[in-house]
C-alpha cells in the first residue's frame, strides 16, 4: 500500500456522495433530495472541503440517503472516529479487499465477498438473484479503455482486512479487468469498525 496522505470526513463524505452521484442505483434518490434542500448537483460534482457550510450540507444529504452519523441503514454500527488517509493500492491488496456483508454481494460472490471471485462467476454467466451483470462489463471496458474511477472507499480495524464501503461497481469491474492499474482508495481505520465491517 502506498499512503498518499492523510484525509478526513469531509472528503470521506464527498467522495462517498460523488460515487454514489453516477450509481444508476443511487443517483437519482441523491437528486431528489438536492433541490428540496436548496443545493445543486455542483454540490457533489466540485466539492470545496474549505467550505464548511457546504460540508455540513454534504453530511446532512448522507445521512437523509444513506443513515451516516444516525447510526442506521448503512451506517449502522459504524464508528464516529474513524481515521482516514488516502491511499494507493496494488493488484494483489485490492483482490483481498471483501465486499460488505449484503445478500447481493455475498451471492454474486460465490459467498466469499471477495471480488475475484464474483468476476469469475460473471465471466461465467452466472447472476445474482437475477440481477444484469451488465454494467459491470461496461465498467471494466471502460477501465479498458482508460476511464479513471473515483476512489474506492474501504474501512476495516487496521489496514490488513479491508472492506468495501463505497465502489462495490467499481470494485468489480477492476476484478473483471484483472486490476490493470494501482487503485486509489480513501481508507478508514478504527478500533470499533470490527462492529459494521465484519
């Protein structure tokens, strides 16, 4: 692993609602809550960390889509202080990263949530609970083709057994491409993430 330096919430959460911003699954409730709270998607898409309003607005946007600092949904159980850092990782590092514990994921995965694996039974044809593997080959040919990705978000107690938070997509298309690059990642570390990142 190769740490880029130090980063924090505020780019935690933006990173986090940028991904989530270009998810065909998660974009469009993100945008239903921009406009009622008077913010635009330029919001999530150029995210000033210096502005403080704008990251209490960020916060609040994830918390109202996802849970996040109310202790549900998919923040349940997940710390308070978390330490972050950016990162980059090699191919064999991001292979050992496990998806989160999510029917979906443990299925298309073979029941082991690492992404290999899930790669390997899409390339095979097979499909969890019916769903298209479609945009995960879109994905991994335009990884292919040079498109960059945003970050992955990954947390876990320490830095040996990461789980992913935020880019379970994006995780599996670089499987799908056989992790042609280094991957950039936020990482977030505590003691207590043992509780939602099991």
């Amino acid at each position: 692993m190769q740490v880029l330096g130090k980063s924090g919430e505020d780019e935690m959460v933006a990173c986090f609602l940028s991904g989530e911003l270009s998810s065909q699954r998660f974009g469009q409730r993100l945008r239903s809550h921009l406009a009622p709270a008077g913010q635009s998607e330029q919001l999530l898409t150029h995210p000033d960390l210096s502005d403080a309003v704008a990251n209490t607005a960020r916060r609040a946007l994830l918390a109202a889509t996802r849970g996040y600092g109310e202790n549900r949904d998919l923040f349940e159980n997940f710390p308070d202080q978390v330490t972050w850092i950016r990162a980059l990782l090699s191919a064999d590092e991001a292979a050992d990263v496990r998806y989160i514990d999510y029917s979906y994921w443990v299925e298309l995965s073979g029941g082991s949530r690492r992404p290999t694996d899930a790669a390997a039974r899409i390339k095979a044809g097979l499909r969890a609970f019916d769903v298209p593997n479609e945009p995960f080959v879109d994905a991994a040919r335009a990884l292919m083709r040079g498109v960059r990705f945003p970050p992955l978000i990954l947390v876990g107690e320490n830095q040996d057994n990461l789980v992913c938070l935020e880019g379970h997509l994006r995780l599996t298309a670089y499987a799908l491409a056989d992790f042609p690059t280094d991957i950039e990642c936020l990482i977030g570390t505590a003691p207590a993430m043992g509780r939602w990142a099991r």
